[in-house]
C-alpha cells in the first residue's frame, strides 16, 4: 500500500468520560427531530403513537420524516388508534351467535371489518414512509436512471 501510514491520532474518535463517541449521537438528534416535528393540538393518546412511529423514521440514517409530510404522519397515527381500539373491542372474540328462523347462526361482528379496513389504511399510509421491509428495499434502491438520447443532426443519423 502506497502512501503515508496513518497514525492514531488520524484514525480514532474521542470518547467523551461516559464512553459515547462525541460526534454519534444519533438518538439524540433523532428524539430533537421527532419532538421538533410534533404537532402541537394533539391528544395524549395519538402522542403516545406518535412518538412510538416517529422515533425510527426521524433517526438521522433514515430521516424520512419531515415537515412536508407531517400532515400524512398524522393521519397515520390516527388510522393506527382506531385500529388499536378496534382491536380491544373484539378481544372478547370475533363473532357472536344470533338465533333466526333458520336456527342459531354465528355471525362477524362489524367491527371485524373495521379492523380490516384500518389495516388496509395502515399499510398502505405506512408504506408511504418506507415502515413495511418491501417498501424500506424500495426507497433505499436508487431511482431510475434517466435516458441519453443523442442529438440528430439529420435523418440519415435517426434511421442508422
């Protein structure tokens, strides 16, 4: 190898007294985003899920969250609280028993179908901001590469 050899001066970064590298907090940066970019008209409830889905997305390796899309952030969290409360609701199971003429049929309830719906909403909302491992794979791919079509100088150049 070529070249002057590096010294450790060159090659190691200081640590502070408690052992963290000086320049790499990067949770700290990504908890000053996060509360940077919290609304500030929203319920205890849907802060609680905020912080839980922004904390990752607005880590600086990522950084995915920002002021442009905070208002399709928000409708997330709403979708995921409704979620989350439908889900207690049929906890106590999915269906109920109803007697007709025919006899006794086991029906859904309506909220099984809400709970569909919500994740629907869940997954495509969050697929937006790159939360499920496929579309994570398709923001970190690097985009299209764009077309170099060459400049002709007369017909001749087009058809060969």
């Amino acid at each position: 190898m070529k070249g002057r050899k590096p010294s450790a001066e060159q090659t190691v970064v200081p640590m502070r007294e408690d052992g963290e590298a000086s320049s790499h907090n990067l949770d700290e940066r990504a908890r000053a985003r996060m509360l940077e970019l919290e609304p500030e008209n929203i319920n205890p409830e849907h802060r609680e899920i905020y912080r839980r889905l922004a904390l990752p997305l607005c880590h600086p390796t990522r950084d995915r969250l920002n002021p442009g899309n905070i208002f399709m952030f928000h409708q997330l969290v709403r979708v995921v609280a409704r979620h989350e409360a439908l889900l207690v609701a049929i906890e106590d199971g999915e269906t109920y028993a109803t007697k007709t003429r025919d006899g006794v049929q086991h029906k859904a309830k309506p909220e099984v179908a809400q709970v569909n719906e919500t994740f629907r909403q869940i997954r495509a909302v969050a697929g937006e901001f790159g939360m499920t491992p496929a579309t994570e794979r398709a923001i970190a791919a690097p985009g299209q590469l764009g077309f170099n079509f060459p400049e002709l100088d007369s017909a001749e150049d087009y058809l060969t």
